[in-house]
C-alpha cells in the first residue's frame, strides 16, 4: 500500500472507530457496518473493511466470524454479568475493570452490581462525582495482562 | 488452572481513571508495552502477574 493510500485508510479506520463509539455511548448498542456507511457516507463494503482491520488492531472485537460488534472496550454489545447504571443510560462493561472504564470514560456517576462468576459473591461498585463512594468485594484477574487477547471473551 | 490475581475496586478505580479516559479521541492508539507498563506501576500493580515481558 502506497503511504497516501495508508494515510487515507488510517483516516477512514479513526472515523469510523470513533463513530462507532460515539453510537454506543449515545444507544448503548454497538452500531451495524451499514449504520457507520449511512453516518461516514461511505459504502456498507468500505465501513465492513473498516471492521475487519479495526478488529485486527485489536480496537474493535468482532463477534466470530461475523461483522456484528462484540465488544468495543469497555463496552460489551451483548448482555454480560456487569450492568452499569449510568445518569445517561445503562451499558453492558466485559468485566469488572470494564464496568470502572465506563465511568471514567464518560465523566458520569454509575452504580454496577454484579456476582462474580467465579466464586458468586456480589460486587457492588459506585462512582459518584469521580469518587469511589461504596465499594464492596474484589476484582479477580484470571488472566495476567500479557494473556489478555489469547482468549479475549474468556478474558 | 491460573490462580489470577486479586485487587481491591480502590485499586481498580484508580487503575480506571487512567486507562481508558482517551477512547473517545479521534487519535486514540492501543498503548505500547512501555506505557501499560508504567500505568501499572503508577497504581501498584506489580509482580509477575502483571509483567508484560
């Protein structure tokens, strides 16, 4: 690929990425190829091919062998045992960790109660004003950082 | 079968507040090895389990 070319993919790959969460952040829900294509106007095949390289970046994870959005950290598209209650609206988080991004990430208060799919226990985690006013229970890491994308959805 | 790690939600709330707060920038970039690294330090999270290398 010549560097004009590389330059002009890269410019498409940081709107679309950035589309994409700005839909979730305003829906809750990860937007379809064909939702980007209408909001860029670019082609549904363009924004696809957008997908898989944002996927391969590792800045999006698609849903296997499919275009649908899986996760767009810290969002999950698809219902997860973490639930953020946000002043704006609820999301999905992919874990724990995820569930604390969603807050920082926005600026918002959010409350998530959540059971630990480990060991059940409940986890109960608020934000309000920036703080950490109620915290109970711990975060449990199975898989050590440099792991993280061996296995994301296990991760 | 990885034992993990455990941290307390303080721990992981300040880990939050520096991980992800750029996400929603036009120029957001996965982070290198170097930075992740020192995010962790800065909250404390050290030791094998949180070593990159």
């Amino acid at each position: 690929m010549n560097s004009h070319l590389q330059q002009e993919t890269e410019t498409l790959d940081r709107a679309v990425r950035l589309t994409i969460y700005r839909h979730l952040v305003d829906t809750g829900e990860a937007p379809a190829a064909a939702d980007i294509a209408k909001v860029l106007n670019i082609s549904q095949l363009i924004a696809e091919k957008s997908y898989l390289r944002l996927d391969t970046a590792r800045a999006i994870v698609l849903a296997p062998s499919t275009m649908n959005i899986w996760m767009a950290h810290p969002f999950s598209a698809v219902p997860t045992p973490y639930r953020v209650q946000t002043g704006k609206r609820p999301y999905w988080a992919n874990c724990a960790w995820d569930a604390l991004n969603i807050p920082a990430l926005l600026g918002v208060d959010a409350q998530t109660v959540a059971h630990c799919p480990d060991c059940g226990g409940v986890l109960t985690m608020t934000i309000r004003g920036g703080q950490l006013l109620s915290a109970e229970g711990v975060i449990h890491f199975a898989v050590p950082p440099r792991r993280f994308w061996e296995n994301i959805g296990f991760t | 079968m990885m034992r993990g790690d455990v941290i307390s939600v303080e721990q992981c709330w300040a880990l939050a507040k520096i991980w992800d707060v750029d996400r929603l920038r036009i120029d957001w970039r996965r982070k290198t090895v170097e930075e992740i690294e020192a995010i962790f330090d800065k909250v404390g999270l050290r030791g094998p389990f949180w070593s990159l290398r």
